[in-house]
C-alpha cells in the first residue's frame, strides 16, 4: 500500500482486517482470490471493487493510493526500497493462488535462444535473486 492510502483508511494489523479496505485483484483467471498461506490454507475475504489484469496495472494503482494489492516483491522492491510503498502485514505469506506460485519463462528449445531473449532471462534472473 502507499503510505498515503495507509494515512487516509488505517493500517490492517489483522487478517480480518482486510475485507475493510479496498484491495486490489490480479485479474488473470484462477489468481483472483487471495490466500493466507499458513499451516491452514485459507481463503479470504476481502473487499474489491477493482481488478486488473498486468502487474505494472496493480502497481500504478497503488502506488496513486487506490488500495492494497498482492503482488511479487520483484515489482516493487524498488518503491519499497524508496518508501513509494509499504508492505503490509510483512510477517504473513499471501498468494493470490491457494499454493504458493512461481514465475516462469516459456521459450523455444534451449539451443535456439536468440541473444535478445538470453539477456532479458539473465536480467530477470538477476532481479529475482536480487530479493
């Protein structure tokens, strides 16, 4: 959340919390829900009227204090490095999944990787192990 939107509707401390405030869903089929992964896995109720369908959409919305969003840390390490963005309730583990999911790069057989596409997975792998 930005800490703007934070200021303005409060902090979530509790889990319960969150079907209080405006949250934002990833709206790739399957991934719409939000999940408390714990020892119980647990579906939660939350409060969402809007709904997007690309990370950098979930991002500009929150960044401009529309609400809370899931998102990989990958997206907004740098805006949390920065204080653009605070995480909230950083002692849970959330996926938008009811397991917790992975990022994949899908492309033709490994001896034809074109050189653009060799360096767009270095850089991603780079990003990624940066968290």
């Amino acid at each position: 959340a930005s800490p703007q939107y934070l200021k303005n509707n409060g902090t979530p401390r509790r889990i319960d919390d969150l079907a209080d405030h405006q949250c934002i869903r990833y709206g790739y089929n399957g991934w719409k829900e939000w999940f408390l992964i714990a020892e119980d896995r647990k579906k939660l109720m939350i409060n969402s009227q809007v709904s997007v369908n690309s990370v950098n959409g979930q991002k500009q919305l929150v960044l401009n204090h529309t609400g809370l969003t899931l998102i990989p840390l990958w997206a907004v390490k740098d805006e949390l490095a920065n204080g653009s963005l605070v995480q909230v309730m950083p002692d849970h583990v959330f996926s938008p999944y009811e397991e917790l999911s992975a990022t994949y790069a899908i492309y033709l057989k490994r001896d034809m990787v074109s050189p653009k596409t060799r360096v767009f997975l270095d850089f991603l792998i780079e990003q990624m192990i940066a968290i």
